[in-house]
C-alpha cells in the first residue's frame, strides 16, 4: 500500500480509532491499528473486542487531500505509531508498505521503517443482524450518557451494575444507571415508537463514545442480539458489545414519600459542597453533613485531625420536617454536575432513606438519587 494524506486529518481519525484500543489485551494484534487502502478510501480500525470503532477518511475528503498510490492492508502498532504521526514536522506524511511487513513512513526530512502485521490475522468486526434502529440527535445522546454514567458501578464483582441499562418502549428512552450507593436515571421520548429493545450497555463503552459525539449532529443506534452499533455520521462507526443478565429494578430504590424538601440552585450548592469537600477529603470518613431547618440551612464537615468547616446556604425554598443528613460529597458533586445551573429540588425522607434531586422543570423526566451515609 502507498498514500500520502494530510497529517492532521489523520490524526483526527487517528485519536478517535485509538479510543479502542487497549494495551493490556492478550491479542497481540489488537494493540494496533488497522489499516485498509482501497479506492473509496483510508479505513482505519481499532478494537479491545469489547469496543471496536471503524473510520473511513473517503477518497474525496477536501481536508484529508488523500492521494492513493497503491491499495493494501497493513496492522501497525498503535502507540509508537501514533507517536510517530504526531511528531512528524510536516503538514502532509506519506506511507508505505510495498513488500512484507515492514512500513516506511516519511515527512518532509523525517524518514521511519516500523514493523507491522498481516492485516488478514485482524479479527473480523461483528456481523449482525439489525433488530431496532433509533435516530438520537447528538447532544441528546451526549446529555443522556453524562447524566447516567456517573452512578455505574466500578466494582467488577457486579458486572451487570458496570453498565447502563437502556430501555426503548412506547416512544420513550429511558437510561439508568446504579451502582447500589446512588443512581441516575434519564428518560427522552423519541419519534419512532415501533421502536422496542432493553439493553444494557458497558459504561466504559459510553464514556469513549462520549467523547466522539461533539463532532456529529445525529447518531443512528442499531440494537442487535449481544452488540449496539452507534453509527456517527457517514464514515464512523462505533461498536459495543452488550452486557448479559437480568438488570435490577431500580425503581424500587426511588422513595416515593418527601418529608423534607429543599429547592435550590444547583450550581451554587456544587460549589458550597465543593468548598466543604476540601475539609472532608483530607479527614478519614470523607462525609459532610446537611442540617435543614424551617430557619436556616447549614452544610459541614468536620474532621478531628484536620478541623471543621460549617456554611449557610440559601434555598429559595424549604419545607417539610427538619432534618440532618450525612452524605458522600463526591456522589453529590457529580450528581449536581448533571444539571448544570438549573433550579432542583432535593427531597428527603428520613436521615437513613435515600434522597433525590431533580430539576424543577421537569422532575418526572430526570431523577438523580443518593444513599445516605451512616454516621451513628
């Protein structure tokens, strides 16, 4: 194979293919990338069988000016390879692969010979049989993967919580995400309502295809039996394999009685907890406390070897029982990133029961939910 291509552009490709791949698989092959030159253009490929991402730069891409000398395949390690792309000094690099393995890469004075793969010995992308397809605009699907993915569980001893389970029925979808200390859940309608699957969908999977989604406007989902294909724009498209189980019922963690309640700008209580997080983190228990009452509200930490924080916050309104609640800060730090600067309202049960915010504007649609931390 041999082309020449505009540097940045590839790199763009190139960044995005990475997300993929990981260096800690046991198939040597896939710590590279996949290269395949034909004449509709570069596709570059890369896959940790969990996640696997396609990219085609066409032929025809103005940016990309590729120049198709001789078509061919070739695997290339990922990381020194990349390296290399990065440092090249100039705007264009051309490569080349014209006998074995071995490939020469060169840009203006820079000249490197890298070692390669048969690109046959790459494993195959799935071949699967579409069962639902689902058109999301991109920022919704952006808003919905970082409203959710912030409760999976970290803990691989509860592979299915490691996931956000998806649930596309009657013209709604609805993400949650728990991890059995606090959970998330989103619900979007969306047009087409013949639509119907339940999914569950790793959330290492998510955060990758997260950060691919600012640079497209639209993404078709298309569920299969054990994979879920985002296809983003014409020339990416996206891979993940599907979690397997029965996924719990996290409606039954969501109380239904409020005794208490708080309505509150969400930024600004971010940044009181985040000031009062300062303290907690350096202390052993890393907990702050919430005291509400019908005068006054108050948010502390207090820790005997580092000292104590306390400050009033300013709802724009309370009501119902007083109350004290413990809590961990950095659960509702995320929590509270989730809305953005909108006005939310906290509701409270007991000290011990688990508590929810939701904005104002839309409390049926967006829920995030918190456990309480035991201080006694």
């Amino acid at each position: 194979m041999e082309f020449t291509i505009n540097r940045a552009a590839f790199i763009k490709a190139m960044n995005n293919v990475n997300r993929a791949i990981s260096s800690r698989t046991s198939m040597t092959i896939l710590q590279g990338i996949k290269l395949v030159l034909d004449e509709t253009g570069l596709t570059l490929t890369g896959s940790n069988t969990d996640i696997s991402i396609e990219i085609l730069i066409p032929v025809n891409d103005d940016e990309a000016n590729l120049q198709i000398i001789e078509s061919g395949a070739i695997v290339l390690p990922a990381s020194f390879f990349s390296n290399i792309v990065k440092r090249l000094p100039g705007e264009t690099f051309k490569l080349t692969n014209t006998a074995g393995l071995q490939t020469n890469i060169k840009s203006e004075n820079a000249e490197f010979d890298i070692n390669g793969q048969d690109a046959s010995a790459y494993p195959h992308l799935p071949e699967i049989e579409v069962r639902n397809n689902l058109t999301l605009a991109a920022d919704t699907l952006n808003e919905i993967i970082g409203q959710t993915v912030i409760a999976v569980s970290k803990q691989l001893s509860q592979p299915i919580l490691t996931g956000v389970h998806f649930i596309l029925a009657s013209g709604n979808l609805t993400a949650v995400a728990t991890d059995r200390h606090r959970l998330a859940q989103r619900t979007v309608g969306f047009e087409d309502s013949d639509v119907n699957a339940d999914i569950i969908v790793p959330g290492t999977s998510l955060s990758q295809l997260q950060a691919m989604l600012d640079e497209v406007e639209k993404v078709d989902v298309r569920v299969a039996e054990n994979q879920v294909i985002f296809q983003l724009g014409e020339n990416t498209t996206f891979y993940s394999r599907l979690l397997e189980g029965n996924y719990p019922d996290a409606s039954r963690l969501i109380p239904t009685e409020k005794r208490t309640t708080l309505t509150i700008n969400a930024h600004d209580l971010l940044q009181t907890i985040e000031r009062a997080a300062l303290l907690s983190h350096e202390g052993r228990s890393n907990v702050i406390q919430f005291a509400i009452t019908s005068e006054k509200s108050l948010i502390s930490s207090n820790s005997p070897e580092i000292g104590r924080v306390e400050e009033q916050i300013f709802a724009a309104e309370t009501a119902g029982d007083d109350l004290t609640i413990s809590f961990n800060p950095d659960y509702m730090r995320e929590a509270l990133r989730s809305f953005g600067d909108e006005q939310i309202q906290i509701g409270f049960k007991t000290a011990l029961d688990p508590f929810t915010l939701v904005p104002t504007n839309n409390e049926t649609n967006f829920i995030q939910l918190i456990t309480p931390v035991r201080t006694y």
